[in-house]
C-alpha cells in the first residue's frame, strides 16, 4: 500500500475511519459528530496523494461502520424523545368524587 502516515493519523478524520474499519474501534459520541461523512467520501474519492485501491475499499467500509453507528445514535436520541414527550401529555386518571363507586348504589 502506497499512502502517506499523516493521512492515516489516528487524530485524522481517514484515521478515525481506518479506526473503526481495521479494528472496529469504538469511537465517542463527540468524535462521531465531528466526522463529516460527506467530505470524508469526497477525500476518498478524489485523494490528494495517489492512494491504492485497496485501502480506499477499506476506508469506504469503515464510512459504512461511522454512518452505521451515526444512525443508530440519532435512532436511541429520537426514540427517547419520543417517550419523553409521551410521557409527558399523558393525562393521568383522576377519580371523579361526585361519582359513586362500582357496587355502591348510595352515597353515605
């Protein structure tokens, strides 16, 4: 493989990417957000050094491995919302005390 050391620096976006995608390292919620898989595709694709077919075929699996958990993420943080939110609107049964109760026919 033909590639430069600062280009897969672990501090590096493509160095996140070949992270995850060589050794399926668990990288942070607050280092995902900052990974833009857009710009990150784009650099793959249109390298500025020459780089070899196969580790830009490895790059673009750990980008599926990165969106994969992106997802999954946004997917958790939108499902709690939601409970949340239900949670919140739901009206609670208050017992009505004008009304009498089952199997009394009388009030006292």
């Amino acid at each position: 493989m033909f590639y430069s050391h600062q280009l897969l620096a672990r501090k590096a976006p493509l160095g996140q990417i070949w992270m995850a995608a060589t050794m399926h390292a668990k990288i942070n919620r607050k280092k995902l957000n900052m990974l833009n898989i857009a710009k990150i595709c784009e650099e793959i694709l249109y390298p500025a050094i020459p780089m070899a077919l196969r580790l830009s075929g490895i790059l673009m699996g750990g980008v599926v491995i990165v969106y994969e958990r992106k997802v999954k993420l946004l997917y958790d943080d939108v499902s709690r919302l939601l409970v949340e939110i239900n949670e919140a609107w739901k009206v609670k049964n208050v017992p009505d005390s004008t009304m009498l109760r089952k199997g009394k026919s009388k009030a006292k």
